[in-house]
C-alpha cells in the first residue's frame, strides 16, 4: 500500500515537475491558485512577531535548513580565541577577585554581594566589558565576555548575574547600537566608569513571556522641563523581577507610545519605546528586593505614575520612537546567545571537574563509586554533555564576533544549554548525593541546582522558547525560500507579488523535490552517499547530518502545506521540529569544536556521545513528527527518509565506560571541558580539596594495588581499614617509609574531601541576626 502512495508520489512529481519547467503553464495553473491559498494559510503574524522574525540575521542555522549545509564554510568560521589583554584579565582581574569570594556567606551572611566586591566590580571595570575602548570600556569580544561570566558563575551565580546583566540586555548595548551621539557621549563614559548602574525593564505582573502586550503606557503632551514648557512623555509604568533595580541609579524602560493629541504628527500609537530615566528623577518608584531561588543577586520591582521625562530620553531619539520592539528583540537576541547559555557552560565546567574527582575519592562497597555502571551512566552525561556545551557556547559566540545577530542560533544556545545545565546539575547532585545537599561554604553544586531554574526562566521562559521561537520564527526565518514567498505575498502591488511568487515558488518546488529524491535515496543508502568533508572516525556524522538537515527541510514543507498557519498553534509538533534543528546546530558544533582542537583522538568518546545522543534524538522528535500529522503523509514521509525504519540508537555502554576511564584521570581533555571553572590548588578551597584528594589518591593506586594483592595472598589481614593496614604492611617489607608516608597523606585528603558543613547551635540564626544589624 505504501510503496503504491509512493509511486504516485513520484509520479505527481515527475508530472509537476513538467509542469514546471514550462512558465506559461506554471503561473497559470500552479502559482496563481497557489498564491492565492498561500495567502489564505499564511500564519498570521502580529505585528511584534513580525519584528522578532525581520529582527537579525540568518547565519550557520540558513544552512542546516538547506538540505545541503556548506561543511567547508563551517571548517573556515574561526577559532575563537582570548585576545592578550583579555587572557591578562581573567588572570589578574577575574581570578584574585574570585579566590577572595564566599558564595555561602554573601548568600546567608551578606544577602548581597559584599561592598568591597561591589566596588571591586565597578573599579575594574566588569559593567563595561562590552562597552568600546573609546567610551572607557573593556571592549571585549562576545566570547571574552562569555568566558568571564562563567568563570564567575562557576564560583557564585549571584555574583554573575550581576555582571553579566549591565553586558547583555540592557541600558549599554541598547545604547551602543541606537544611542544618539549625546546619550552614548553622556551615558557610556559613565557607565564605564561605574559611576552609574543600569537595569532594564520589560516584564511586568501581566506581560511576562507576551512582552509585547504590555500596558505601561508613555502619553506625548506638553510640560515643564528646565524651566522651559516643551513637549515630552507622561509615563505610568508596573514592572517586576528587573534585575539590578533595587541598585540602580538608570533605568531603562520599555513602554507603548501614544500622542492622542497629536502632538508630533497623525500618528495615534507609536508602539514599543525603549527610555533611558535616571532612577533619581522625581516619580521612580523602586520596590523592595524579589528573592530569587535563594540567590541574592538584585532583583525587584519598579513602578511610576504620570511621570513627565522629555523626548531626549527615548533610547535613540524621536526618530527611535515604537521602534523599541525591533531594538529589544535584536538586542535580546545577540544578548541571549551569551549570557544564559554561559551559566549552563559554567554549570557543565564545574560539575565535570567536581563530579569527576568526587566519583573517584568516594568509595562505597570498597570501590570508587565511579567503577559502578549507574554512577558511571550519570557522569558519562555530565561529561559528554558539557563536552557539547562548550562546543556551543564556542560556535555561538564565534558567529557573534562574525557580526552576526542571529536569533534563532541565540534561542537554540539559550534553551538547550540551559536544559542541558539542569540535566547535568541533576546528575551531578546524584552522584555527589549526601555530600552536596548538605549546604555550607563547602558546599559547591548546591546554589547553583538551586540556581539553575532562574536561567531556564529568564530572556524568554524556556518552554517557550523551544516552541515557539525556535521553529516558529526559525521555519520562516531560515528556510530558504518560505520567507521571501511571506514577503511576497505582502506585496502592496499584488501583480508584482505574484510574479515574485512565481519565481520563487518554482524553485522552492524544486528544493521540495529534489529533497524527496535525495531523501529517498539517501535513506535506502542510510546516508552512506552523502559527501563528507573530511574522512575518518567522524565522516559518518556529516553524512547522518546532511541526511537529518535534508529531512528536516522536507517535514517543514509539508508540514506547512498541511497545516499553513495552523502550525503555529501546533506547539508539540512545532517544537520537535526545533529540536531537530537544534540538535542540527549542536551537532554540527561539536564538529568544528573537534576540528579546532586539532582533531585529537582523546575527545573521540566525547564526540561520539554528544553526536549519537544528537541524532538519536533527531528520530526520536523525527518520529513524534511523522506520529503526529496526517496519517498518510506522515507515514510517507517515514518512508522516504527513514525507508528501513529509524536505526539511530541511543549512546553505547562501551562509549560509556571509555569516557569513565578516561574522565576519572587527570589529562588535557578533562583539563580543557572543566577550564571555566574556578578553584586554586590548596585544601581550603572546596574544590581544590577535592582535586588534590583525586590526585593523591591516583598517585597512590599502585601501591594500594600492592596492599589489596598482599590481602587477597593471606600475607596482609583482610578489611582492615587503610591506616591500620600501612603499619602492618611496613611492617612486612610492602611499603617504604616514604610510600607509607604517601598512602597516609593520600587517604587524609580522601577524608577532607568527604566533609560537609555542620553549624554550631545558634549559628545560622546569628547569621540573621547579623544581616539584621547589617541592613
Ligand atoms: C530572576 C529573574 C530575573 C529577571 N530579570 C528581568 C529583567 O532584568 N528585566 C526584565 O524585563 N525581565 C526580567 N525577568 C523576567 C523574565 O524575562 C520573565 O520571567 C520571563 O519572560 C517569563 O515571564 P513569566 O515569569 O511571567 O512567565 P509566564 O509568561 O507567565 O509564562 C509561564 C510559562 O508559560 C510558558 N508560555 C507562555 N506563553 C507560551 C507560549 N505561547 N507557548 C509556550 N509556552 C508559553 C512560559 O514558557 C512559562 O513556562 C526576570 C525574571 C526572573 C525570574
């Protein structure tokens, strides 16, 4: 039965393929109906999806929408790198300001970042890492600032939150790109300098994820500013959770414009206005602080009533005002490839290097609880996960420094490497159990599982996130010809549109058809066809990819002839879509993060994790597509790309165990997927602790194999504990005086490495009282 709908599939596509190549017939009797049901299906857009959609560029995820993505072209992207100053700022900037911060006692002593460090912070410039030398600021590179904020992040979020707000969304990059030379002479100096402190406010109790619905409201009329009747905005404004707020002597605030009385033209509604007000100005109202998942970062509310500001103060100017939308969401979209997704790498940093070592020091039925094949399951995934983190975080933060500003690259980094920051905080807080729910200053993973839904909330909620930005704005955006059809017809001149449709539709047919063929055929070859660019353990994954970024171009197309605007309310399907895309982009990431660190055989497992997991889950959304539309054409489509059913299966035990092996032993890979992660070689420090117990313990495995061959010989007791067996074994000649020393020393540390906080009784309420007399 299916093979017969196949047939008449391609023969329905050998006739229109006729039908196409002769104008005359295919304006008249294919564009011309179909421009019209085009239009009819189109998806409905409202005017600030609309904005989100033009808002940016298409970059890498154009081509992994293409059907046939230019691997070469993703070979030649650079490889991104710290700049010289930047490298000495992470070293003699960043580093001593982290050795010196005590994320358990800003968060239960504090409630706040320490003064100190808030004047640290300002004096060194940590607010102006993005903003241009010339303005007194750091000039960071995207990646520089990424790094920065998770290394940070890895030792305290409250502390990277702070930091990393004043460099993504916010009053400085909205100024950077659409300051008036005034604003950006009077402000960025400023800002650079710490003398002023931003926020930015959008969200409010009845606009959160519909941003664009909210009611704060600016209404043009005359007033009095510096003694002088000019015309200028009557603001009314109710934000909440705007990070920064309670501290900040700026605000910028995002409101809808309106000048009823027509005050500076015949426009009645402006829409979105982003503005920059001092928080001093008579009318700012800041509240009392949001406490957010225990973090103490600042975060409150803000609200003002009838507020008069002058004109000069839209963001931009006049000619800036309703233009606020497309400003915060192409800011947002540069701003949400950064800052998120490098608290979901700091996350994978330091739970690599945390859960590796912890694996290996803790013993439970006499062995490292990493040899159990459980345990092993959850760290092969922190691993090999942050292993595909870091590839992103590098890829994403490349394309920014490109001068790309691409949006739906930016929502796949937000989204996923935020998900996967939970998944690994899950696995890390398992392995480490006990050890790492008991909080206190030795406490190093807990804050941050606490921490983590605060990323998967903010710069767009995940949940939407995935359903409707990435393949939502993503399907139109990238999909070569879907966009342009859109434009087309919108079309004021509809001969004109018609024409352009026509154009475009004949080719758009041509890439359905030929994704049809090449599918097929790529699916009965399960791939092995495909072109790679490079041979070797990794060419089979360029195959599956441009097999995967094939069928995802032919399940959009009839997935959108099926359903047209329908789609969009069609979030479940929608989203699996998305993930394939993703798991496109992340996939495709971790190749060129392979390639760039000179294709070393000791990242294979890593890879082959990370790109196993990404195509198997490729099916898996593959066949939540297929399951979900129309019968038959779901069933044809499974036909045609996965002809011998889907055989991407999901990572090996063997893969599994290889990274084990090689995780809980010190090398440069581990050294390099755990480099963002901050911790000094000394026993104070609770991660240095437990890293100088892992190598203590390794250095001693000969000898401990030596002690446990004398036990199971007879010639030393049994299950004694290992400081009454050293004794005995020096005694009997198996150990020197110095490797005894050695042994003791090493077990020592494995001890200090297993100790949690316990407080005093009336300890943690002095903590209160404390901040009680503090505040
Ligand atoms: C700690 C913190 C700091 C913040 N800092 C700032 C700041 O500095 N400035 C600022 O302006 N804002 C800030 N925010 C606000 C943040 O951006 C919003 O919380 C976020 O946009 C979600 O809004 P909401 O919490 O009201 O959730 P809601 O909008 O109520 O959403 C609830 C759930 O519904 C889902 N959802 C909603 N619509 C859809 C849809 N169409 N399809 C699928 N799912 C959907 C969401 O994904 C979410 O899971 C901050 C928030 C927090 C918690």
């Amino acid at each position: 039965m299916i093979e017969l709908l196949l047939l008449v599939v391609l023969g329905v596509g050998v006739a229109g393929y006729f039908l196409l190549t002769v104008p005359r017939w295919r304006l008249c009797y294919l564009s011309t109906p179909f421009f019209a049901f085009f239009k009819r299906v189109l998806p409905p857009l409202s005017p600030t999806e609309r904005e989100a959609m033009e808002a940016g560029t298409v970059w890498w995820d154009g081509e992994l929408f293409s059907g046939k993505p230019d691997w070469q072209a993703l070979h030649r992207f650079p490889k991104p790198q710290l700049r010289e100053d930047e490298a000495q700022f992470i070293a003699e900037v960043v580093d001593p300001l982290l050795a010196r911060l005590n994320d358990f006692s800003i968060i239960n002593q504090h409630r706040d970042l320490p003064p100190e460090v808030w004047r640290y912070l300002a004096d060194h410039g940590f607010f102006a890492l993005i903003i241009p030398k010339e303005y007194g600021g750091k000039g960071f590179s995207n990646f520089a600032n990424s790094t920065i904020v998770s290394r940070i992040a890895t030792r305290s979020l409250s502390a990277a939150v702070t930091v990393m707000v004043p460099n993504s969304l916010g009053p400085g990059e909205l100024l950077l790109h659409y300051g008036t030379p005034q604003q950006k002479e009077y402000w960025l100096p400023r800002l650079a300098r710490g003398e002023e402190f931003p926020c930015f406010a959008l969200t409010g109790p009845e606009a959160g994820s519909d941003a664009g619905a909210i009611p704060d409201k600016g209404v043009l009329c005359k007033g009095m500013w510096q003694g002088e009747e000019v015309i200028g905005i009557r603001l009314s404004w109710n934000k909440r959770y705007i990070t920064l707020a309670p501290r900040a002597t700026v605000l910028g605030l995002a409101f809808k414009l309106y000048d009823p009385d027509h005050l500076m033209g015949d426009v009645t509604e402006y829409g979105i206005t982003c503005a920059l007000i001092p928080t001093t100005h008579p009318g700012v109202q800041v509240g009392h602080r949001h406490f957010p998942m225990g973090q103490v970062f600042m975060n409150g509310p803000t609200w003002g009533d009838n507020v008069f500001i002058p004109l000069e103060w839209i963001i931009g100017g006049w000619p800036y005002a309703g233009k606020g939308w497309r400003m915060l969401v192409e800011c947002l979209s540069a701003g949400r490839g950064i800052s998120l997704p490098a608290l979901g790498a700091a996350c994978g940093h330091i739970s690599t290097r945390t859960t590796s070592a912890y694996a290996y020091v803790r013993r439970q039925f006499g062995l490292s609880i990493g040899r159990f094949e459980g345990v092993q399951e959850a760290l092969a995934r922190i691993a090999g996960l942050t292993y595909q983190l870091e590839a992103t975080r590098r890829l994403t933060t490349t394309g920014l420094d490109l001068g790309e500003r691409p949006g739906i690259v930016t929502a796949i980094a937000k989204y996923h490497m935020t998900e996967q920051a939970r998944l690994i905080l899950n696995d890390a807080m398992d392995i480490h159990a006990g050890r790492a729910v008991q909080l206190g200053p030795n406490n190093y993973l807990g804050y941050h599982y606490m921490g983590i839904p605060i990323a998967i909330t903010v710069e767009g909620a995940n949940i939407l996130t995935r359903n409707l930005m990435i393949f939502g704005q993503g399907a139109t955006r990238c999909h070569p010809y879907v966009y342009r059809e859109m434009e087309a017809a919108a079309c004021a001149d509809a001969q004109e549109g018609l024409l352009r449709f026509d154009a475009l539709l004949a080719q758009h047919i041509r890439f359905a058809l030929g994704n049809v063929g090449k599918g097929l055929l790529s699916g009965l070859s399960l791939g092995k066809f495909e072109s790679s660019p490079v041979s070797g353990p990794t060419a089979c994954y360029y195959r599956q990819l441009t097999r995967m970024s094939r069928a995802l171009a032919l399940c959009t197309d009839v997935s959108m002839l099926l359903l047209g605007g329908e789609l969009k309310r069609r979030e479940m399907l929608s989203a699996r879509l998305g993930d394939v895309l993703s798991h496109l982009y992340m996939a495709s990431a971790t190749l060129k993060y392979y390639e760039d660190e000179g294709r070393q055989s000791a990242d294979l497992p890593y890879l082959h994790y990370a790109l196993r997991r990404s195509l198997w889950l490729m099916g898996l959304a593959l066949q939540g597509v297929f399951d979900n539309l129309p019968t038959v054409p779901g069933m044809l489509l499974k036909r045609i790309i996965f002809p011998f059913g889907i055989r991407y299966r999901p990572v090996r035990d063997s893969t599994v165990s290889a990274i084990c092996r090689d995780i809980m032993q010190p090398s440069a890979l581990r050294d390099r997927i755990s480099a963002l992660c901050f911790w000094q070689e000394q026993e104070q420090d609770p991660i240095g602790r437990v890293e100088l117990a892992f190598r203590a313990m390794l250095a001693v495995q000969p000898l401990e194999k030596r002690l446990h061959d004398a036990q199971k010989q007879g010639s030393l007791p049994p299950k004694l504990p290992l400081a009454e067996l050293i004794p005995l074994a020096q005694t009997a000649g198996l150990v020197s005086e110095a490797e005894a020393t050695a042994l003791r020393e090493a077990e020592r540390l494995r001890y200090a490495a297993l100790q949690v906080d316990s407080f005093a009784p009336g300890e943690l309420e002095q903590m209160g009282c404390d901040r009680a007399r503090e505040s």
